[in-house]
C-alpha cells in the first residue's frame, strides 16, 4: 500500500468511531470493511490471508458465546449467591473482592462478559452517583488489564498473540507479574470507591443478557477480531518500519492515544516483529490508557452504556487513575530495564 493511501484509510479506522455515532454502534462491521479496504489496497488476498482471518477470531468467539450463555442461565443463582455474601461482607470489601475476581477471570470469561457481571454487581451493591462511576471505572481498569492474560479475554490480547507468535499461556507469562498488581490496585480502589452502608437505595440497573444475545456478541466479536487481522496485515510493513524508528519510551506515551481509540486497534497496528520486552512495554501502556475514557476498551463501553454513566463522568475519574498508573509503570519499566 502507498503512503498517502495507507494514511487516508489509518484516518478513518481511528477517527471515524470517535467523530460519528453510528460508526461508533457499529463498530465491528466498519472495522472489517477497513480491513478488506486495507487489504485490497495493500498486497490484496491470499490463502493464507483469509484462513488467518477466518481463523484467528474463533477462540475468543467460542469464549464470548459460551461465557455469555452460561452467564445469562446463571444470573439469578449469580444473584442470590450475591446477596447472601453482602449480609457478611462490608460493601467496600465486597467491591474490592468481586473486583479483584472480575479482573483474574476476565481472562477466561472474557472481558465482555466480565463487563455484563459487573454492571450486575454494581446494581446489587446499591451504588448510585458518583460512587456508582468510581468504581465502575476502576473495575473496567481492572477488567481490562486482567483479560489481557489469555488470547481469549479480548481482541486486543488475541491480536498481540498472534502478533507475537505466543503459545496460550505465552501473555500470562509475559505480562503477570506486571497486570496482577495492578489488577490488585485497581481493586483496592474500588473498594474504597465503594465506602459506606448497603442501605441506598438501589440503582434499579439490569443485564438483560441472553443466550441468543451472547450468540450476536460473539458474531460481532469474530467480524471485530478478522476486520484486525486484515488491517495488521495491510499495515504491518509500513507499521513496523515506523514503529522501529521510536524508541520504547515515545512509543509508550505515544500510546496514551488508546484513551480515546480502542486499544486493539493500536495494538493490531503497532505489534509487528517486536522483541518481547518491548512489545510488553507498549501493551502495558495501550491497556492501561485504554481504561482512561469510554472508547478505550470494550468493558468502558458496555459498563457505561448499561449504567448509563457519561464521557465526562468517566473522564473525571479514569484519566487521573490512568495517568497515575502510566506514571507508576513507566517508572518501575525503566527501574527493572
């Protein structure tokens, strides 16, 4: 692909979802038609192009659909459970807990569905205002550096993977010692959000989750992830030229910019050939910028549409949490290098 090409198509991929609404709700589909526009404008298709495409997405689809389902069949047994353990459990030990679960598990029931769970807890821990968005946006912080373990928790993760060549358990190995802590921060920090009595009343928020709607997550999740798959393709020797003339501390807070773009996206763009340490520089950064405003990450997006929590509510809260957190990594990445 030319330059000028390559630049017209990476302006509409990023800006697009942002500038207009309807993109932003249907954001799969327009993701593949970029990626078969890329594509077409690029090398063009091949067999192992489209295989790769076709492929690529199917264990975090299963992951999705499946996730989903048995989430939407469990929801009341989910909720009672709940319930019992909040006569026991003081509110902001309950939040921190359920928190730190949310953000180890997301990278099995993967991050979408770990998102539908949340809003249900916040729902049952009767949370309303500005408490309600505090710790919603620290538990999609912890929800999306935790799903970023597995290739299935989220596409950013499936993309980095495959960018990386890794086995399955290849991202746990690399980023664990890094995420689980701040898994754990971010779950500290929801439970402090979360101070105070159950006895507000309750927000009166509920996950209308079916099975046939975990099936159209999933359908959606598979277009989102193959649409990926073709954009790295298209852009990836242009990518990797580039992204290797900055050094690793620009390409950091370069990637801030994932606050306000979906940070698979970048991730699909930027993870091309990378040496391990650097490529777990750059995925630190994406995931933690991706918690600082709704379009950064899947789980902002599902979370504050269901509980109907504003950008500038979000803002407020993720982006001192987020620039904190890129501070703390930065500084303890350049300690350990």
């Amino acid at each position: 692909m030319n330059v000028p090409a390559a630049i017209v198509i990476l302006l509409l991929l990023l800006s697009g979802p942002v500038a207009i609404r309807f993109i932003e709700q249907n954001l799969e589909v327009y993701v593949f038609i970029i990626g078969i526009v890329a594509t077409l404008l690029g090398s063009g298709f091949d067999r192992h192009l489209v295989l790769k495409a076709g492929e690529e997405p199917i264990l975090i689809t299963l992951a999705v659909v499946i996730a989903g389902i048995l989430f939407s069949l469990s929801r009341l047994r989910l909720d009672r459970a709940f319930l019992r353990l909040r006569r026991r459990v003081s509110r902001p030990l309950l939040a921190a807990l359920a928190t730190f679960v949310l953000g180890v598990l997301a990278g099995i029931i993967t991050a979408i569905v770990a998102a539908l769970v949340l809003v249900e807890i916040v729902r049952l821990l009767h949370l309303q205002g500005e408490a309600r968005t505090r710790v919603t946006v620290a538990a999609c912080f912890a929800i999306g550096l935790g799903a970023a373990l597995t290739r299935v928790g989220e596409p950013l993760s499936a993309l980095a993977a495959s960018a990386l060549n890794l086995p399955f358990t290849g991202l746990f190995v690399l980023l664990a010692p890094w995420i689980l802590p701040g898994v754990a921060v971010a779950a500290a920090l929801a439970g402090w959000f979360a101070r105070g009595d159950y006895h507000d009343p309750t927000a009166g928020v509920h996950v209308h989750e079916t099975p046939l709607a975990a099936i159209i997550q999933g359908a959606k999740v598979y277009v989102f992830v193959a649409g990926l798959v073709l954009v790295s393709d298209a852009y990836g020797p242009i990518a990797t030229r580039l992204v290797s003339a900055l050094s690793n501390d620009a390409l950091f807070w370069i990637n801030t910019v994932s606050a306000v773009l979906d940070n698979a996206t970048l991730v699909a763009l930027e993870v091309h050939s990378m040496t391990l340490p650097r490529a777990r520089e750059a995925i630190i950064a994406l995931l933690v910028s991706g918690g600082m405003l709704i379009p950064g990450n899947i789980p902002n997006v599902i979370s504050a549409g269901a509980l109907r929590i504003g950008s500038g509510a979000w803002a407020r809260v993720g982006i001192p949490i987020g620039l904190a957190g890129l501070g703390i990594y930065f500084a303890v990445l350049k300690v350990m290098a």
